[in-house]
C-alpha cells in the first residue's frame, strides 16, 4: 500500500475537500504541504458541513493530521480554526497535530500589504484573498520570515521582528501607510506563543518513521495546478508549487514517497478571481452551472466563474503535474443538459494550440475549439455504482478519459461521502 497525493488538475475549488475525506479513512496520516489559508475544503460529515482552511481534512475524522513547512501559517487564523473545531466537539490537540517547526508565518502586515497591493493595482488586480499569502511567501524566499520555531525564543524572535521591519515599514512609507513598532508586532505573537509551541515538531522526522513502519500518507494539496506559480496563468496565480512535486518539498519527504498523484478534476471548468478563462460562458449555462454546482468560494464567498469542460488545460495538468488517474466530481451538475461541450484546443490569431501557450498576452485571446456531446436527462445524484450512471453520462467520462489521456479512478456524484464510485484504490495501485 503506497502514499497518495491529491492535487487540483483545474483552478481550484474542484471537491479536494470531499475526496481527501473519503480517501482519508485509508490513510494513517493526512498532511498539508503547500499554501496559506486562502484554500478552502468543504467536508459533509452525516449531513454536517465542515469548512477547513489550514487543518488537513482528515482532521475531521480523527485522523493524525500535519501541517508542512512549505505551507505559511496565520497564527490567528489557525487558532480560529482550532477552536471552532472544538465548538463542534472535535478535539485538535498536539496529540492528533503537528506542524513543521521550520513553516513559516502570515502577520498583520501581510495582509495590510496584500490588500495595499490590490487596491493600487485598480482595475489590473490579480483577484488574490487578501490574506496575506503573497507577502509571506516572499518574505519567506527573500529569507527574512519569521518562522515558528522562533517564538521559541523570545530574544533572537525580536531580532527578526527587526529585520523583518527593515523592509516593511520602507513598503508602508512608499504607500502611505503607517509604520508598524516592533514592540506591537511582538506583544502579538508572545500572545499566541503558548497556543502553538505545544504543536511544533520536526515533520519530516516523524513522517519518516511513519514511512519505516508502513504507515499510509495522504498529501492534501490546496488550489490547483492552473494556479501554480511556475505552470500556471502568471501573473493569475497562487504563491506557491501546487503541483505534487511540491508535496515531497514541501513536506520534507522525498520524491519517491510519492507512490500515487490524484488529481481532482470537476466535470466543468470555474475560476474565481481575474485571469484568462477560454471556456467560460457568461450566459443563461455559466448561470446554471453556477447555481446547481454552488458555486461560491468556500474561504472569501466569491462567485465563481463558470465555463465548459477544458480538456486542454486538465492534460497539461496530468503532464506537468504527474498525474496518473483523476476523481472526476460534480458531474450531477450536469444532468438534465440537451447538449455539453468539451475545449479540445484553442484558436488564437490564426494559429491552433493544443496547449495553453505561456504568454500572457495569448492567453487573454485564446477561443476555444469544441467537441458537443449528447447530454442526459436521468439524475446521477447519489449514483454509487456504473450501473446506476445513464449510458450517455458513461461516454461523457470515457471521452474524458481519451482527451486528458488519464483514466478516471473515482467518480464523485454528491458531496456526501459515500457518494462515490470507486474504480481504482489509489493506495492498492
């Protein structure tokens, strides 16, 4: 039995969330290795909806759970999480969490930052959270972070606090914001010093014993592979690798503990935030798709766009990301549609792509070629075998499969977790 890592194969907001949750209960530990608390993974646990940020959704079932250094953390923003966990009767001690000591953290200033950033830019802003996650991460490769181990000591913490201000207070000079004390920065980290020392550890080591004594890993991504920073639609993009790659970095394991990638793919195309989109129908469909698949985001409540499916882009994703099988999802959302397309490739001045080219110029152009397929009428809602699927719903997915090159392991019908049609164990592959 091998470890597991999901990724999204589109935008984001593809199910991760419910997936990772019914993959969970095969897994001795579930680990976070990548993003802020920007990602959002919606869990329906007996009819009970659970929205996660920065705790792994196995955390919900009882499952040891680990946050990886590649992932930047809000101390508030966690301890928020923790505690409303707690509300609900869901205990998150030291003793079912870890979190890698060498993560790096999202401050006050890095949120007054990203959103300085965002309303500077006007009508050309990226569409980020504004959470903070941008600035931390830069914080972070320009090696002037504060860490979590250093709250661990109070003394070299304020020589960070020093440094780190160096460079933000200059920011915050350039757009007239006010400068931040060292001293108020500091009183509000020895504040939640005591909350989160007692769940700091070396990840790696204790992932390494779990990989000794034969222990499953599921590795959750956050996003998706279209929004990674390196493959995805730049500037349009997250901080961070979300591809798989970046769970053996961002997790402190190596890349050969990585038996298995997933890669979540929703049945249509969405995206919330600026960016190119070639699919996406501002019309009565993206309407519909909208309202049937609830599509708001799940952290920041924002309308997602919505458009086709986009074979081209999810086969980039399979390539780049080394995705050997997806979980199709939402697929319900289709039923009762006379007709759906499927983007094969685009057209941009003359010239035909069966790849979505890296300038940003041509992507923002960039018309999709379609292929219609029949749709269908009967209800797949809650459908758990193929015999349950209309057989024109099952040529849907095999042409998938075809155009993305990848088969389909898992088939998600409903956002409860049994609602789900296995067709291969991605631990037993």
């Amino acid at each position: 039995m091998g470890n597991v890592a999901v990724v999204g194969s589109q935008w984001g907001d593809e199910g991760k969330g419910k997936i990772v949750d019914w993959l969970a209960q095969r897994a001795d530990i579930v680990v976070r290795f990548q993003g802020g608390h920007n990602a959002g993974h919606t869990l329906v646990v007996d009819g009970e909806e659970f929205r996660l940020s920065l705790l792994p959704s196995g955390v919900v079932r009882g499952k040891f759970s680990v946050i990886g250094n590649g992932v930047v953390v809000d101390p508030w923003a966690l301890i928020e999480e923790i505690d409303a966990l707690a509300k609900r009767g869901i205990e998150v001690g030291p003793d079912r969490l870890l979190i890698a000591e060498n993560a790096c953290l999202i401050l006050p200033l890095h949120r007054e930052l990203d959103r300085a950033r965002e309303t500077a830019r006007g009508a050309k802003k990226i569409g980020t959270t504004g959470r903070g996650i941008g600035p931390a991460y830069e914080d972070k490769v320009a090696r002037r972070a504060i860490r979590l181990c250093d709250l661990a000591s109070l003394r070299y913490l304020e020589s960070r606090i020093d440094e780190l201000l160096l460079h933000h207070n200059a920011l915050r000079r350039g757009l007239g914001v006010p400068e931040i004390e060292a001293a108020e920065l500091s009183a509000k980290l020895a504040e939640v010093r005591p909350r989160l020392l007692p769940y700091l550890g070396p990840v790696w080591r204790r992932l390494e014993e779990a990989r000794r004594q034969g222990e499953r890993i599921l590795f959750e991504g956050a996003q998706g592979a279209m929004l990674d920073i390196d493959h995805g639609t730049y500037p349009f993009v997250t901080s961070s690798n979300t591809v798989a790659g970046q769970a053996a970095a961002g997790a402190g394991v190596g890349p050969a503990a990585l038996d298995y990638v997933l890669g979540i793919t929703k049945a249509y195309a969405t995206r919330v935030g600026g960016g190119p989109f070639p699919t996406e129908l501002d019309d009565e469909v993206g309407r519909t798709l909208g309202e049937r698949g609830r599509e708001f985001g799940t952290v920041t409540g924002r309308r997602r766009r919505c458009g086709w499916f986009d074979a081209v882009l999810v086969r980039q994703a399979v390539k780049s990301g080394g995705i050997r099988g997806i979980a199709l999802t939402k697929l319900d959302v289709l039923d009762g549609m006379g007709e759906l397309k499927m983007c094969t490739a685009y057209r941009c001045r003359g010239a035909t792509f069966e790849y979505l080219p890296a300038l940003g110029e041509v992507q923002s152009d960039l018309e999709p070629v379609y292929e219609v397929v029949e749709g269908w009428q009967q209800s797949t809602r809650g459908a758990r075998s193929w015999a349950d699927l209309p057989a024109t719903a099952v040529k849907y997915i095999r042409r998938i499969e075809e155009l993305i090159e990848a088969p389909v392991a898992l088939l998600s019908t409903s956002p409860e977790r049994d609602d789900t049609i296995l067709v291969r164990d991605p631990f037993a592959d």
